[in-house]
C-alpha cells in the first residue's frame, strides 16, 4: 500500500476517497467455492429467550482506557485505568472495580493496558461466571503473552468461560486458511442475522464469527477447551448483545467501556497533580494560526 499523492490532504480528498472505494472493493471481491466448510448455523430465537438465557447468570465484562504521556508538555508519565464491571443477571446485583497503573513515556501504554485487562480477569477467574474481554486475545505486538496463556490455564482449570469480543474485525486468519487474501469479515459478508460459523483453531484459541447486527459479522475468541460448547457460547454472547442499547454489542462491555472511561474531572485531577516539566516550543509553533 505503498502509494503517494503530490499535495495536501484536502487538495487529494477525492482521490482518497477513490482509492479507499476501490480498495474496499477489492476486498469484497472474494467469494468462497465452498460455503458448506464454514458450517454456518442459526440461533434459534422465541420472545425474550435472551431473558431465560441469561437468567442467574453472573458476567463480567473488562475495558480500560488511559491518558497517554504528554510530550508537548514534558510530562513522562501516562495512566491507564481498567473497570471491571460484575452483573448477576435477573438478581439486580452490580459490582464494579478498578485497577490503574502509571505508564513511563519509553513504555508501550497499549500493551501495558492490554495487560492490566487481562489481570483484572485473571482476578476473577476462579469466581466462575462468564467472562468478556473487549478485543481480540491476539495481539500483533505479542507473539506470545503468558499472561494470556495463565489466563486460558485458569479458564480450564475452573471451567469459567471466557469470550473475547471484536466488534470490528480484520483478521485474515479464516481468509487465509481458504487461501485468499482479503479480511474475514469481508469474506462472511453474506450471513444472515443470528446465523454463525463453526469454531477454528489457531494454537490454544478458538474462533468464530456471528451475524448480530446488520453491520459486518463481529468475532469472538476463546479458549480451545470451549469448543464442545460452541452453540452455548454464541447463545450466550449473542443474548449479552440483546441487553444493549444497539442490541449489536455485548450489555456488560457497554457497561465495562462507561466507567472505565477518565473523564474530564479525572483528566484535570492529573493535569492538575503533574503539571507541566518544560512544554514544547515545536507543539507551540503549530498552535500558532
């Protein structure tokens, strides 16, 4: 993707705009020989099934956030912050903790929010329940976390259920098993509502793909031991998304992402304890109109 335009963003919009039509396009121009591989199911719904799904049901749901170290202002340090957010469905039970954790500036802060998350769970996961993690258990930077390992031990050891949970997938994994290079999402882009995949495997993670709004097919993740219990789990997963607001994304991580969220307040508070340790003449100079 090499390509180079001669002039300003706003000069070459319409070029842009041509260029990113066409590579979508192209994405979507993938179709598989064979459907029937996919072993494409479809939930079977009734009024307020979600209900009797879910009843009794403890979930918990992780998501954090963070404020990334202020160069322009000298100021090394950034914070992370990560709620974890505990429903007992039918039981009108809430529960919700935080963890939070200082970031130097020469620190990846996503990977170290990545695996504050994956320790807030790690905390919860001899509780039983159903467990979501907002994102994909596989992350590029990582080729392997034993943090994420520990966690998929723990899940089998207690035979706690754990799901990750992406929303807006462009992994090439199940493209790639057909040999074809575009995104999975793209590929699936024919399902139907509520119908889903059957589970793939890549080493100890297992993944699958469910129609649950009329976006993309969303992903969900989790570990190899779950398989047996495929349909339960995109039951469940599928009967979370009916509490929401959209009805297209899991109830507790709406709850999750609401209060792990710093807010101005909390965004002044550490503005206000930190300061500024000699501000940047460069930000400075493009400020000035």
């Amino acid at each position: 993707m090499d390509v180079k335009f001669r002039g300003s963003v706003f000069e070459k919009i319409g070029e842009l705009k041509k260029y990113i039509d066409n590579y979508i396009a192209k994405m979507e121009n993938f179709e598989l020989e064979n459907y029937d591989e996919l072993g494409i199911k479809k939930i079977e719904i009734y009024d307020k099934w979600y209900l009797d799904c879910l009843k009794n049901l403890k979930v918990v749901g992780v998501d954090g956030s963070q404020i990334n170290p202020l160069r322009e202002l000298g100021i090394p340090i950034g914070v992370v912050q990560v709620a974890k957010v505990k429903v007992w469905h039918g039981e009108g039970k809430k529960k919700v903790e935080y963890y939070s954790m200082p970031v130097a500036i020469d620190e990846n802060i996503n990977l170290k929010r990545f695996d504050l998350e994956i320790h807030a769970l790690i905390d919860e996961i001899d509780d039983g329940g159903l467990l979501f993690f907002d994102g994909s258990f596989l992350v590029p930077e990582l080729k392997e976390n034993e943090n994420v390992y520990r966690l998929f031990r723990l899940s089998k050891k207690h035979s706690t259920m754990l799901i990750g949970y992406v929303d807006k997938s462009f992994s090439k994994d199940l493209a790639e098993e057909f040999g074809l290079s575009t995104y999975d999402t793209f590929l699936l882009k024919n399902m139907r509502m509520f119908e889903y995949t059957r589970p793939f495997l890549k080493n100890d993670l297992a993944y699958a793909y469910i129609k649950i709004n009329p976006a993309l097919p969303a992903r969900i993740e989790y570990p190899a031991w779950m398989t047996e219990m495929h349909d339960e789990v995109v039951k469940l997963v599928t009967a979370e998304c009916q509490l929401s607001v959209t009805k297209g994304y899991p109830y507790i991580l709406e709850r999750a992402h609401k209060f792990s969220i710093i807010d101005k307040r909390g965004r002044d508070k550490f503005m206000k304890a930190v300061k500024s340790y000699s501000i940047s003449y460069k930000w400075l100079a493009k400020m000035i109109p």
